[in-house]
C-alpha cells in the first residue's frame, strides 16, 4: 500500500467574511509586533486560528478507522475514530442552492442559482459519510478516483441524469 492515511480536506469552518476580517487582524498582528509584542502576538494567534480552522474527513487504511475532524493550526484536530469494514462504494449527488439577496434602495429582490456537488462515502455497514462538496465537478471527480481506488470501491456518478 502506497499511502496509510487519506485526508480529504472538505473546507474552511469560517465564512469569506470572518477569513478577510482575520486577514486584517493579522496584517494589524504584524505591524505591532515590534513595537507591542505581547499585543501582535495575540492578534496574530487569533488570526491564525479563523485562518487555518478546517474540516474534512481522515481515513487509516492500515486500521480500518476513520474519523470526521475539525481541524485548527493545521496539525491540532479533533473527532473520533471509528472503524469501519469496508467501503461500498463512493458516490456524487448535485444539488441546488439559492440565495435571495434583498436590495436596500428598493423592495425587489435577486435570486441567485448554485449548483453543488456532494461526495458520500457509503460503508459496508450502511452508513453514509459525507466527504467534500464542490462547485466543479471535475476537479472533484478526479479527487474521488484516487479516494476509490485507494479503498478499491467505485466511483458511481448521479449527476448523470
């Protein structure tokens, strides 16, 4: 076996909001941090935990366990290990997603149409595991096949309708 572990990085824990906030922080963190060190050092640690806050899934081949993680300053992560007896097969979903946004000036509002795509990974024990989702579907299929052979389990496509 080439790779003991696989982990597939879902996204961040924060929105694009706070990330660009702690952006800012940070930048602050650094400009104080010679003249006010104590006070840079603690601005830069608060960026760094909104910056680097993850979540995904880890899978242990060589132990059959896998886990749901939050992750904070890339190496602390936190969930629980299960084990597992084989994977079934791992599949993609599509969804739509809409967002209304109501103008201020005006009473008329925009509707704005998003297509996801969501990857599971089924067990052999039935259980479903939701591992990435994404607004392109190739980048995300072409991450899923080394997922499924990896696991030696196939890649069933449901967008194809």
């Amino acid at each position: 076996m080439k790779h003991q572990k696989i982990d597939i990085r879902n996204g961040t824990l924060f929105p694009w909001h706070f990330q660009f906030i702690a952006a800012l922080i940070l930048l602050a963190g650094l400009a104080l941090i010679v003249e006010k060190p104590v006070m840079g050092s603690v601005l830069i640690f608060a960026a760094g935990f909104i910056l680097s806050a993850a979540d995904g899934t880890e899978i242990n081949l060589a132990s059959n366990r896998y886990r749901e993680y939050t992750s904070f300053y890339f190496f602390i992560r936190g969930g629980k290990w299960k084990k597992y007896p084989g994977a079934e097969k791992i599949y993609i979903n599509s969804a739509k997603s809409a967002t209304q946004a109501y103008s201020a000036f005006t009473n008329r509002s925009a509707v704005f149409e998003n297509l996801e795509y969501n990857a599971y990974l089924k067990l052999n024990t039935g259980d479903k595991i939701h591992l990435v989702n994404s607004r392109k579907k190739e980048k995300l299929t072409t991450t899923l096949q080394k997922v499924a052979s990896s696991l030696n389990c196939p890649l069933q496509d449901n967008t194809l309708v």
